[in-house]
C-alpha cells in the first residue's frame, strides 16, 4: 500500500499494487480482522481519478496493476484475490 492519492473531487484513494498475469481476474476485498472469515468486497477503480467502478478486472498483460480503491480498510487489511483464465468469475 502506499500514501493515499486524490482524485479532484478530495477523497482520498488507496493504491495497491500487484504482480498481474494476462488472463487472470483480480478482486479486492476489505477485511476489518485477518481472523474474520466475511472479507467484503470493494469496488476500485484502474485510475487515481478514474471512477470507481468495477468489482473486477481481468488483466490483458503481464506486469505491475495497480488498483485504486476509495476507502480505508476498517483495520489495514486488504486482499487481492486472482482467479486463474477459463474459471466460474461469478459475482463477488
């Protein structure tokens, strides 16, 4: 994670960065303990001031995503999940 961004509008945003592989599916999920088995799942956006928008992005190339969420995780923790090519997406 690193310092938090601002879009103009003054909120601030979270930026995480993950290795990304072509084909896979990324989802953020905000946990407010690492103990607590309900992780929920945030939207983000693919830009600092891009809308927030999606549950979900499928990468087209490998390297560097970065994912842009609006919210402070309740205690810090947050998990990026990845869903290999061909799997069942279905909702978050």
């Amino acid at each position: 994670m690193t310092d938090p961004r601002r879009p103009a509008d003054g909120s601030p945003r979270y930026r995480l960065t993950v290795p990304a592989y072509a084909n896979y599916t990324y989802e953020v999920y905000s946990n407010p303990t690492l103990a607590d088995l309900e992780s929920k799942a945030l939207s983000f956006s693919l830009t600092q001031a891009g809308a927030i928008d999606r549950h979900k992005h499928t990468a087209t190339a490998e390297g560097a995503l970065s994912l842009y969420v609006e919210a402070k995780a309740v205690k810090g923790f947050y998990a990026v999940s990845f869903r290999v090519p061909g799997a069942n997406t279905g909702t978050p």
